[in-house]
C-alpha cells in the first residue's frame, strides 16, 4: 500500500474525529495495516503507512496475534488447552 493510498484511506476517519488524536484506530485500518505488514514487513509497514501513526509494537503484537489465529484455523497449530498466565516459580 502506497503512502497515498494510506492517505485516502485515512483522511476522511481523521477529519471526521476531528485528527484523530486521542481516538482509537478503527479495527479495518489495523486489519489493513496487518496485511501489509505481511507482504512488506513492520518497519516498511510503519514507514508507508506513518501518516495514520500506529504504534510499531501494537502493529506488532496483532500481527503476531492474528498470525497465530490463522495458524490454528489452517491446522498449522493447535490451540493450548492450558494457558498459563501468571509467573511461574522454578524451584
């Protein structure tokens, strides 16, 4: 995705929220974002589509997050059946 196309799918989000600013991104640019980043990688990602000002490690994290989503439904990956959230103490 080009710097203007990024441009024409932002603009009139930022215009209509007033920048932007203070708003949170809706869903369809990250989704967008993600499929970019895909083909171009994060930091080419970020470069194109600097103008709408994702933060490069929530870019990442979703990226990640929606990989491993596509994994599992593409039987790449099984989902856990456990899931450990807090730390753990090694004895």
């Amino acid at each position: 995705m080009s710097e203007t196309a990024s441009r024409a799918l932002t603009e009139p989000w930022r215009k209509r929220e007033g920048g932007g600013r203070g708003q949170r991104v809706p869903k369809e640019f990250w989704e967008q974002a993600i499929v970019v980043a895909r083909v171009e990688g994060l930091q080419s990602t970020m470069e194109t589509m600097g103008a709408t000002r994702f933060n490069y490690d929530r870019l990442k994290q979703r990226k990640r997050i929606s990989d491993a989503n596509e994994a599992v439904r593409d039987g790449v990956l099984e989902r856990p059946a456990f899931v450990c959230t807090s730390p753990v103490e090694h004895v």
